[in-house]
C-alpha cells in the first residue's frame, strides 16, 4: 500500500515537473558565429598580412554574452605585430545582433606553405556561469615566398600594367602616324553613305520655303529630316555628342520659329541651313584621285 502511495507520489511530481517546464519561458542562447578573411593568401617574406575576424551573436535580454578570452589566429611562419578590435551593435530581421570585429596585422617571416591557426574565443552567457563556452574560427592556408620572387611578382605586375597602358593609349596613335586610319578612311566608298545624301538631297529641297516668306515649315522641315535621320542611323544606340548638339539647336530654334514668332534673318536662316549640311558633308569621304586610280588600274 506505501509503495503504491509512493509510486502515485513520483507520477505526481513528473507530471508537475513537466507542466512547470512547459510554463517556463525557455531562454535559447543563440550560438556564435565567427568569420576570419585575410587581404591576400600569398605574400612574401617581410610583407604585411591583414586578418579579420567577425563575431556575431543574438542581442535579446537575457540573451548576451561576456567575453573572457581570446586564443588570436597564430602561425610560426608569421609574426603578429598590431591587433585592434571593435564592438557594436545592429539591428536585423532577427532583433538586436552583437558585432565584435577583430583586426590582426602580420608580418610574413619565413618561407613554405603556412597554416593560420584559428581564432578561439571563450564566452559566458551570464555572470553565474562558472565554466565558459567556446567557439572556435577556421585556419586559412597561406603561401610565403622569399623577398627576391615577391619583387620579381611587383615588377610583372607593374610590367603587365604598362603593356596595357601602352596598347590602350599607344597603338591608336601608332596606327594614326602609320597612315592606316588614313588608308582606311580613304578607301570608305562615299557610296555607302546613302542615307546622309538622301538628308542632303532633302535639305537642299526645303530651300524653297525661303523664297515663299513663311520660314517656319522650313525649320519644321529641317527638324523632320533630322528626327528621321537620328532614328534610322542610331535607333536605341548612343547619339554622337555634336549630332546631339546640332539636334537640340535645331529643335529649339525651329520651336521658337513655329510657336513663339521669331523671324530669323536671311542671314540666320542661311546659317542655320549650312550647320546642318555641314554635318551631314562632314561624314561623306570625298572620293581622291589616288582612289580613282587605284579603282581604275583593279
């Protein structure tokens, strides 16, 4: 009879402990995440190594953690010379996140291939936690090279950097003195440019709006062959700078002519004409006698 009172009892007190439990607001200690980035996984001896390390965890209250300790990233073939930290905080999707950012400077000592041994970092949770937590980084593998083939590696690079520099900028004006550009410009068939002759032919045809007196369908004209001309040679691509220019004059000289009743000159007029045929001539390759020539003799 007492063992069944006591057997009642025990269910009793596991039953009241789980209800407890499941009443109690449970305090989840979010784990801590460590990221190590180094500025370059080769170097040569006597060169600086940059590490950094960032520590991030969940801020909320009762939720926190109290550093104790730090085991910094480590290597015989590298010498620490400067370390710097930093702590803040950040608000994101998950709440308050502490940030910890550790910065190590090393300087390479010895050749071979170097393992950077991790960081450990030893936390506590609260004031009463008696034995710490513990997270560890990972190790980066990094490569020391002696001086003499560090400078060889700057002075290829440098090199590389100049080749580029000449290509870029040298050999358009090579070819320029070269006379290739020239040759080339030369043997451009004028009659390949049948769109800027149309324009002019057009051009030419709104002269007669001159002699009329009502200037402004000439400018309304001028405007047109432009606009069509801009669409049919470019479409969606980029616009000349001095076509985008001569196109904007054109539209705001023309507007003013036609809604704002301004009456340019005879001499305004013959200008305005001329800027435009100029442009389209200036695209047109005159045919030389060298080129006549030269498509005789084939």
């Amino acid at each position: 009879m007492v063992a069944k009172v006591e057997k009642s009892a025990m269910r009793s007190v596991k039953k009241l402990f789980l209800v407890l439990l499941l009443l109690t607001p449970a305090v989840l200690y979010a784990d801590v995440s460590l990221q190590t980035t180094v500025d370059k996984t080769q170097l040569a001896v006597g060169e600086r190594l940059e590490v950094v390390v960032s520590m991030e965890w969940e801020q909320t209250q009762g939720n926190d953690i109290f550093v104790v300790h730090i085991d910094p990233p480590a290597s015989k073939s590298l010498t620490l010379l400067d370390s710097k930290e930093m702590t803040a905080s950040k608000l994101t999707s998950k709440g308050p996140t502490g940030t910890r950012t550790l910065r190590y400077t090393f300087m390479a000592t010895e050749t071979g291939d170097a393992t950077l041994d991790p960081i450990l970092v030893e936390y506590i949770t609260s004031p009463d936690q008696k034995d710490p937590s513990s997270k560890r980084g990972e190790s980066i593998q990094i490569k020391i090279i002696s001086r003499h083939k560090g400078l060889l590696n700057k002075l290829q690079r440098i090199f590389i950097v100049l080749i580029g520099i000449v290509l870029i900028v040298g050999l358009p004006v090579f070819l320029w003195k070269k006379g290739i550009f020239r040759r080339f410009k030369k043997k451009t068939s004028p009659s390949s440019f049948t769109l800027e002759k149309e324009k002019l032919a057009k051009l030419k045809e709104t002269r007669m709006f001159q002699t009329s007196g009502d200037i402004a369908p000439l400018y309304a004209e001028a405007e047109r062959i432009l606009t069509d001309y801009v669409e049919a040679k470019y479409g969606a691509s980029e616009i000349p700078e001095e076509l985008t220019k001569l196109y904007s004059k054109t539209v705001q000289v023309s507007e003013r002519v036609r809604f704002s009743g301004f009456y340019p000159t005879k001499d305004e007029q013959e200008k305005f004409l001329r800027d435009i045929e100029f442009y389209f001539k200036s695209l047109i390759p005159k045919v030389s006698e060298e080129d006549e020539i030269e498509t005789i003799d084939k």
